[in-house]
C-alpha cells in the first residue's frame, strides 16, 4: 500500500500544483479506495452510504465529479421502456 501511495503521489504531483499536503491526501484517499469490480456486503454499502451524507459535501467527490445520480421514477421507466 505504502508502495501504491508514494506513486499515486507523484503522478498527482506531476498532473496538478496542489499543495504536498493536499496531494499526500488525495494520493491516500485513492490508494485506500475501493477499486472497481470488487464485491462489497450489505453492510459494508451501508457503511460507505452512511459515511457518505456525513461529509460536509456529499454530492461531490474532491476532483469535482459526481458520487451519485437521482432519477425520478417518470425519468428510470422512460429509459427502461421498450421502443
């Protein structure tokens, strides 16, 4: 893991100018993050969600992208319907 964190932190180093302490953090988030792909528990997806809406922005992740969609029911059965 230590190995994986130091890489992650020169390749942020290299792509942004964010600060050391910054990219330390970010190069930590991704190196301990759940990679695609891998099966989680009931549980353990509650967990995740639960940590989720305790952060002070949970809407966003730090590079800006979204953590999550909403669908209104009329929006998920237009895209499900048969044409």
């Amino acid at each position: 893991m230590v190995e994986e964190l130091i890489e992650q932190f020169k390749m942020n180093a290299a792509v942004t100018r964010l600060s050391k302490r910054e990219g330390l953090a970010r190069s930590l988030a991704y190196s301990s993050s759940i990679k695609a792909g891998k099966q989680l528990s009931v549980e353990e997806m509650k967990t995740l969600i639960d940590e989720l809406f305790a952060c002070e922005n949970p809407h966003t992740a730090p590079n800006g992208r979204f953590t999550f969609i909403s669908f209104s029911n009329d929006e998920l059965a237009k895209r499900f319907e048969n044409k």
